[in-house]
DNA sequence: AGTCTGTGCTACACATATTGTAGCGACCAG
DNA sequence: CTGGTCGCTACAATATGTGTAGCACAGACT
C-alpha cells in the first residue's frame, strides 16, 4: 500500500464496537510507540522518526495519518506533531502499561 | 515465518527497556485483541479463534506462543488458555482502553 | 471395530504490510 | 546560490499475515 484511504475500521471489526476499532489502530506496528514518544512533548516528523528506531517515513507518515484522523494527534505549523486532549487520555494509560512492565519484567 | 525462535525482544527496543518490548509485543496484530478476548473467561484455541474474527491458525499460535513465553497467558487442559495473574493486570489496562474508546468514539 | 465430533496445531501458496534508501519541493540562514 | 532543515513520497526488496487443507489425538456413541 503505497497509498490507501484510512479510515475504515482496519481490519476485522465488523461488530463495529469502538474498542475493536481502537484496537485495530493500536494493533498496527509502531502506533502505540508513536503514541508513547509523543506523550510528554511535540515532536517533528523527523525527531519523531529518530526516537522510533528511524522507522521509515512510509510506515511514519501512515500511522500519523491514522492517529490524526481518529483524533489522537494533530500537528501544529512549527511544534510538530503533538497529543490532542484525548489523546492525552490514552497517555495516561500507557503509563499503566509501562508501571506494569517495569514491576513485572524488571529483569529482562 | 513458519517457524521462529521467538524469544528476543521483538523490534526496534535495543536499548532493553521492559516498555519497549511490551510496546512491541502489543503492537503486533492480534495481540491486544486476544488479551481483550480472554479478559473475562478462558478460551479454547478455537473458540478463541472464532472470536478474533477467524484469525488465521499460524498466527493466533505465534501469538500465543509470545504470550505465554512472556507469562501473559497459560495454558491448562480442559479450559484452554487463559490470563496469568499478571495476564489480568494488564487486562486490567485494557478496560481502561474500552472506557476511553467508549468515551470519545461513541458515535463510530 | 468404526465413524462421529471435538481438540490443538502445522503446511504451504498467495496476499498484504513493512523496510530501507533515495530524493523531491519548500523553507530559512549565511 | 549553497547548505542546512523540514514534511513527505516513490519504489523495489523483504517480512508478515491470510486462508484452506489436513494431521494426530482424544472421548462418546453404535
């Protein structure tokens, strides 16, 4: 898919229940670890790209277009791309995951 | 793939933070959605299956395999595969998801 | 014995998604 | 006008996921 118009519920969610549809989003590879780099501060396309292992701008420029049009992400002229309020929300629930794998996988 | 060892941190996490690798364990697809599945009883392989939309057998057993290594999910005789201890704790997480996705995609 | 039905799971060819690199056009500074 | 940044696109190579078929095992029933 070099081009593709998102914004269906992505894959299997036919019920068309929100969570399966969040969970689709959230499903697809390097999501929620945008979703995480954004959660303290703005970044621009390409620090972004930097924090995320330089995944390539294909698969970047994708995800964020998804994130923007499900209202997780909005991009301001000159910060970058940022959290919107609701995506704020879902922030904070990264944190959980992350109190989490810190309490249990310390050691790996 | 058909077959893999399955047992380094996925992708990108080099740097060995425990966030990392659950970011990227949940980020492959299916994951969450089978987390989500088992939240509240345990499954057998094939009504797990049939739950996930028929997901193909080659990948819900790739999964499972990642989740069980990472003490997410166990496996009993009789009942199938069910949440660890730990498994419920994240669970957990993902019902703070469904509230959210709830809350600001009603109308999806 | 034989055939149902269910289980977990593997094989494999086909389709789709991701990666990596190159590079464009726009902007700004010197 | 050169050299830096920016967001982003193109595209071929590769990795990953899909779908169907089917195996080996177990228990129930005839």
């Amino acid at each position: 898919m070099t081009k593709k118009t998102v914004n269906q519920p992505v894959r299997g969610s036919t019920t068309g229940r929100p969570i399966m549809v969040l969970l689709d989003i959230l499903g697809q590879r390097w999501t929620l670890r945008i979703l995480w780099e954004l959660r303290d501060s703005p970044l621009s396309f390409r620090a972004l790209r930097q924090r995320c292992d330089q995944v390539s701008p294909t698969v970047l420029n994708d995800r964020l277009k998804i994130l923007r049009e499900s209202g997780l992400v909005q991009r301001e002229d000159g910060t970058g791309y940022r959290l919107s309020q609701a995506g704020e929300e879902l922030g904070t629930t990264l944190l959980a995951l992350n109190r989490w794998a810190e309490t249990h996988w310390a050691g790996r």
